[in-house]
C-alpha cells in the first residue's frame, strides 16, 4: 500500500503548479496583446496610405491636365484660334478667377470628327449635388466643334471638389497681373501662368483626419518659344535667299565681262 501512494506521489511530480499555468496563461496573453497591436497597427497604416493615395490621384490628374492644356497653348491668330481670356470670374466671388484658351490637347479618334484644336475653359462651380460638403467644384469645359454655326454647350468635366478659392496669374515677363485679355494685348500671350488652389480644411477633431495642402501649379507657354524659332528661320530664309540672288549677279557680270574679252 505505502509503495503505491509512494509512486502516485512521484507521478504527481511532473505536472504543473496552479502558479506555473497562470504565469504561462498571463505571458501568452501578454505575447497575443502585442501581436494583435502590431497588426491593427499595419492594416490601419494601410487603410492611411491607401486613402492617402486616393485623396492625391483627382490633384495629380488636374495637375497633369491643366499643364497639358497651356503647355500646348494656341496664339489668338488663326482659323480655329480665338482670344485668350483670365481674370476674376463674376459667376463667383472674389476668390474665384476663370481661364479660358484655345489648345491643341484634343484626343482625336476615328469615331469622332473633331481635330485636336480646342477650346478650354476652366473656372468653378457651386456643386449641383445636394450634400453637407463645403465650398466649391473645379470644372473643366472643353468645346470640340469650333466651327459650330451656334453656340453649342461645352462638355463640362469636374476634377476637384472642396475648393476654397482658385486664383490665376499671368507673367509678361517683367511683371505678375490678375488678368489678361489678348485682344487689348495686340493678340500677344503671356510668357508663363501660375494656378492657386485651396481647398476647404476639415472641421473634425479627429487627429488621422488629413488636411488638405494647397496647390499651386507654374506653367511656361511655349508659344513664345515656338513663335522665336519661326521667326529666326525666317530671317535665316530670306539672308540665304538675298545671299543666292547677290551670288547668281556676280556669275552673271563675271560671264558678261568674259564674253566681251572674248569678242575683243
């Protein structure tokens, strides 16, 4: 009997304490608390990055639209050409500024019988949607048949939303002006444009709430540059043209005087 209580004695040896299960259950609770901290923590980085990332695609996509458009600037002169036109915009208040111009930044297709010639305008909206989102909307209008008979309405495109003020400038070179009309400019563009908008901050208290940064756009017109070239190609044409009728005058004296030689 005493050696049978002895070996149950010796069995019960390696199992474990009450103490040594709650010290193990409190370390892997511990160790669980962490992990779950580490990865709530990367899937809401995500979720930031990720909202961040799409927050910025509607600005690049502006950016890159409104750089297009003037890089590929028309002059006032010509058929599918007309006046440029900026300033502030008296559909909105002081805030606000319009731009309109002529590009050649149409997509042609086969589908459609339009060229790449373009008339854009670009301004803001009061949103037509009813909502509680503050400010205003960016829009761009384009208007494909130039040669149109009547006013046809544009094609009214929205790229940001939440603006809070849209402020355009235009470079002569020398100085900055609130607005420019090309035909009181002898037909003339600007030699660069800047654009400047801000948009609406949000009002929660939520610290992760990101806050909307300002953006300002600088743009040259390479018209002026395009326009130089033409006009130094054409002093260089007529110097050779002057340079070939001077050198075709003095072939024809020297073969004058050679044939008098000859008769003498």
């Amino acid at each position: 009997m005493s050696r049978r209580i002895h070996i149950s004695n010796r069995c019960s040896r390696h199992g474990f304490t009450l103490l040594e299960v709650i010290v193990a259950v409190v370390m892997v609770s511990i160790l669980i608390g962490a992990l779950y901290s580490a990865f709530f923590g990367a899937v809401r980085l995500r979720e930031k990055t990720y909202a961040a990332i799409e927050a910025d695609l509607p600005k690049s996509y502006a950016i890159s639209l409104i750089k297009q458009d003037i890089q590929n600037m028309i002059g006032p002169a010509g058929i599918l050409a007309g006046t440029m036109l900026g300033g502030p915009d008296e559909n909105m208040d002081e805030n606000y500024d319009f731009l309109e111009f002529f590009t050649a930044s149409g997509l042609t297709s086969r589908f459609e019988p339009w060229g790449d010639i373009q008339k854009v305008e670009y301004a803001a909206m009061k949103p037509v949607w009813s909502g509680d989102e503050e400010g205003n909307v960016l829009v761009r209008k384009t208007t494909r048949n130039l040669l149109a008979t009547t006013a046809e309405d544009p094609d009214v495109q929205i790229l940001l939303k939440r603006l809070q003020s849209l402020q355009v400038a235009f470079y002569d070179g020398q100085n900055w002006y609130d607005s420019w009309d090309s035909t009181s400019n002898d037909d003339e563009l600007p030699v660069a444009l800047r654009v400047r908008m801000n948009f609406v901050q949000p009002e929660s208290e939520d610290v992760d709430e990101r806050t909307e940064l300002p953006v300002e756009v600088f743009v040259p017109i390479r018209v002026q540059e395009m326009e130089a070239v033409e006009s130094t190609e054409t002093e260089t044409d007529e110097e050779s043209s002057g340079q070939e009728s001077n050198n075709g005058d003095n072939s024809q004296d020297d073969s004058s005087q050679q044939n008098r030689g000859a008769e003498s």
